[in-house]
C-alpha cells in the first residue's frame, strides 16, 4: 500500500506543479501580507491534492483520510483561536481560526456521514475519461444532435443522417445530454424511438437554470453533513 500511494503521488506532483503551488502561495502572501491566510491557503491546497491522491489508490479508503485532516484541522485551529484569544489583538482576529475550526467540524462530520451512507468519493465522470480532444468532439456532436432537435423529435437513424453522423455517436451524445433530461425520448411504443429537446434548458433561460440549479446543489452539500449523520 505505502508503494501504490508513493507511485500515485509521483503521477500527480510534479515539478512544474510545485512550483504552481509555491507561485501560488507568494502571490497570496503578497496580496493578504497575512502569514495566517497563507497557512489556510497552503493546508486547503494540501487537503484537496491529498484527498485527490488517494482516490487514485484502491487500497486506501480516503474517508479515513479525510476523518484524520478534519481532526487534525479542528485542533489546530482550536489550538490557533485559544492563542489569539488569549492575546490583545482586535476581533478580526478571531475571524479566520474560528472559520478554520467550523471548517474542520464540517469535514469530520462530512468524512462521517460518509462512513453512515456508505458512500465513496465519486468516480470520473464520462468526460474524465476521455481525452481532450474525444471530449471535445463529442460536445460538438452533442450541439448538432441539439440544433437538429429544435425541428421537432427525431429518431436516431434520422439524426444521424441529418447531422452526417454514425448512429452510435448519435447514441452517445444523447446518453451524455439525457444526463439531466435535455434530450428526452418520445413515443417510446414507436419503433424507432424519437427523441425531443427541451429548449428550456439550452440558451439564456438554461443558464438561468443551471446557475439556479448550481446555488441549490452547493447550498445542500453544505448542510448534507448534518442531514446524513443517521
């Protein structure tokens, strides 16, 4: 196990990434002239590449990793907010180690929640897995599979005929785009069946929802923690 996890970091970090990370680093020392803001960057950097990490290793359970960074965070910044209270400095001190303590809490709690509902870091999408330019193409199929919907449904044979496409690229990029239903089958009791867009989610009024529907899903993983402890 400790060769599989020095093999994944060797895959991950690199020199050209090291140095990103101390350029990084500098440059919020510069901007915030605040060695504490600089300790959160530089630990939020670490939790994140090392969580990351130990996804690319099987062997390794990185919810206890996770436990274990949470703890580790909620006592340091224990241990940091006890010292500034202690001193004679203003309020705004207190602001950023009361933060990181909360922030700890909430990855404990979240690395529990975890354990509760039996659930592991989500593996890669279907993009993840492909390589730039196969993702690209297929984004480009998924726009003229979309451009062509906005007649009216169609079949597969016939997309694919419009669009100059074979019939399973066709298949792919409806499966990617029927994720979250904008390309939706119709007349399903037909044979072939045809497939429809909903333009509600393409345009102005898609972004609105997707940013609407963003907000939703961020305000929710914050408070997912506290929802699954049982």
């Amino acid at each position: 196990m400790p060769s599989d996890i020095v093999t994944a970091l060797r895959r991950r970090f690199s020199v050209i990434s090291a140095v990103g990370y101390l350029l990084t680093v500098a440059a919020v020392l510069v901007i915030t002239d605040d060695v504490a803001i600089v300790l959160g960057v530089t630990g939020a950097i670490l939790f994140t590449e090392l969580v990351d990490t130990l996804q690319d290793v099987p062997s390794v359970d990185e919810r206890w990793a996770k436990a274990a960074l949470g703890t580790l965070l909620t006592v340091g910044s224990t241990g940091w907010l006890w010292v500034e209270f202690q001193g004679s400095v203003a309020t705004d001190r207190l602001v950023l180690p009361a933060l990181a303590v909360l922030g700890g809490c909430w990855i404990v709690l979240d690395a529990r929640a975890d354990f509760v509902q039996g659930r592991r870091l989500g593996g890669p999408d279907a993009f993840d897995e492909m390589e730039t330019g196969e993702a690209m193409l297929i984004m480009q199929h998924m726009r003229l599979v979309a451009e062509t919907l906005e007649d009216g449904p169609k079949s597969i044979p016939d997309i694919a005929s419009e669009c100059d496409l074979t019939e399973s690229r066709v298949r792919q990029a409806i499966e990617l785009a029927g994720r979250d239903d904008t390309i939706y089958p119709v007349d399903t009791d037909e044979d072939p069946c045809r497939y429809a867009l909903d333009q509600r989610k393409i345009g102005l009024t898609g972004v609105g929802r997707q940013a609407a529907s963003g907000v939703t899903g961020l305000l929710h993983r914050f408070v997912r923690p506290l929802l699954d402890q049982f």
